[in-house]
C-alpha cells in the first residue's frame, strides 16, 4: 500500500509527519529580530506540548512519523508544514523565503527518503516557497499565496510542474501586514475545514480570493477581530471533513465551527504556538489523506 498522496486539506488523514522540537537549550540567540519568538522557548516545554499535539492525532487514527536528523540551529524546523508538498506522485521540497529557514530544505528531503517518499522536485533560488502558503482546494486546485515568503504562485517553472500533475494553481495575494519581519501565509487567515466551509479572517482577503472561493461553493466561519489579532485564529486543522483540531484558545471560532456542524478538538500550545508562532496546520505535514 502507498504510504503518500495528499492532494486534499480536508480529506481524512492517515498519516502525518511532524518535527519533534530539538535544539541547543543554550544556544544564544536574538529570538524576537532572528525568528520572531516573544521570547526564548523553553525546550521541555515545548515537547511536552509537543507529544500531547502528536498523541491527539493519534488518538484519530493517525500514523504520525518523525523528521529525524540534526537540526540544531533550524529552530523553526517544528513547523514541518513549511518544507514540502505532498503529491500523489511524490513530494515537492520547498525553499523558503526566510534566509534562516532554508537549511530545513536538505533536512526534509533526506526525511523524507528515509520513508520511502519519492522526491519529484526540489525548487531552487530564485523559486521560494512556504507549506503555508499552499492550501489544496480539491485534489485538481491548488490555491498558492503570494508572499513575502513565496513566489512559486508567480513562478512558470511551478505552475508548468503543477499543471504535469494534472493541478490548476490559482495565484492568491496575501497582504503585507507588519511588514517582511512577520510572519503571514495565507493560512494565517484561511483553513479549510470541509471541501464547502472555510474559517477565515475576510477582512485582509484579496476581493478575486474571497470570490474566487465563493465561485467554488465555500462559505466561510469568518473570525472576529480580537481572535485574529491574537495570532492563531484561523489557523485549523482538518483531520477529516468538519473534524479539525485547533488552539484551545479561541472559543468564539469553536462555537462557530460547532454551529456549522464541525467536530472540534483542541490543544494547548503556549511555547509551541503562541511564542513560536504557529498553530495546528504548521506542525503538521499530511503524508497521506483518503480522498
């Protein structure tokens, strides 16, 4: 049986990838200008909510592998979502935008391998390119933001490839926010949840995105301000249509995914997401969805 293919977000997941949190504890850095943290994470800590994250998804039935390797030094290398693109045919190993991301790219591939996974393109400079910044529509259209982070929206070489693999790309703006020392992909204010349901923050949504999406069927759970600006909102996790997994701190955006029929399951992610910076959907790369 293959163990790959996830040309979906919201499919159900059998199999994941995530990237233990593993450093030099001493290691000095600038944590808020080098990687954007509020402050230094602690490392027991940030497993400990780690494994718990890990042992819900498998509590769902999901097989959850490790990115095994050194990667001391690649603090952000816990954001597994970021490096690749999982095909039907294999992975796309993606270079990302942030100078102090791109050792995780060599890191990803070698993981990758070592499972069996083939590698069908790795991109090169001047192509960037953030998991984040991609959210599978159905298995045939690719929504890609237009980043800070990423260009591969923009890029022929990308959307040739895409297009082999018998997938439309459609290109989606994301805004400049505060500017290139922060981080915004376009799932930090659009998940899907179910193939005719998003949660999104509409407010800094491009008009061709938001009528895009409605052309497609999708209604939206819009996020209010105050869950927005707390940084993690919209971003959620689909384990299976209307199943989704998010930060327990965001009640009014769990009372409207109930309401529109969705199962909702949560974690505590204080080190891992609030000071790192990155919810459910960045941990986690789907390796295999049924769909």
């Amino acid at each position: 049986m293959r163990g790959y293919g996830s040309q979906s977000a919201v499919a159900p997941l059998r199999r994941c990838l995530l990237r233990r949190p593993s450093w030099d504890s001493k290691r000095e850095e600038d944590w808020q200008k080098t990687w954007g943290y509020d402050r230094k994470p602690e490392l027991e800590r940030a497993q400990a909510e780690h494994d718990r994250f890990a042992n819900t998804l498998r509590d769902c039935g999901v097989q959850v592998d490790y990115l095994q390797g050194e990667a001391d030094g690649l603090f952000d290398a816990v954001f597994a979502h970021d490096r690749a693109l999982i095909t039907d045919e294999g992975a796309i190993i993606l270079r990302s935008g942030k100078p102090t991301r791109q050792g995780e790219s060599a890191l990803m591939e070698k993981g990758l391998r070592s499972l069996d996974i083939p590698i069908i393109y790795s991109m090169e400079s001047p192509m960037t390119a953030d998991g984040g910044d991609f959210l599978w529509l159905n298995s045939n259209l690719l929504l890609a933001g237009y980043s800070y982070r990423s260009n591969a929206a923009r890029e022929d070489e990308f959307v040739n490839l895409m297009s082999g693999l018998g997938v439309e790309v459609r290109s989606a703006p994301v805004p400049h926010w505060t500017g290139t020392g922060d981080v915004m992909h376009l799932t930090s204010f659009i998940s899907l949840v179910d193939s005719d349901l998003a949660v999104a923050y509409r407010k800094i949504m491009a008009v061709e995105t938001v009528e895009f999406l409605q052309k497609q069927g999708i209604s939206f759970v819009d996020v209010s301000d105050d869950e927005f600006d707390m940084g993690l909102g919209a971003n959620v996790l689909a384990v299976a249509p209307r199943k989704c997994l998010m930060l327990k701190d965001y009640p009014k955006v769990r009372e409207d995914l109930e309401a529109a029929g969705a199962e909702v399951m949560v974690f505590s992610g204080e080190e891992i997401s609030h000071n790192m910076k990155g919810g459910a959907t960045c941990m986690t790369l789907a390796l295999m969805r049924d769909y």
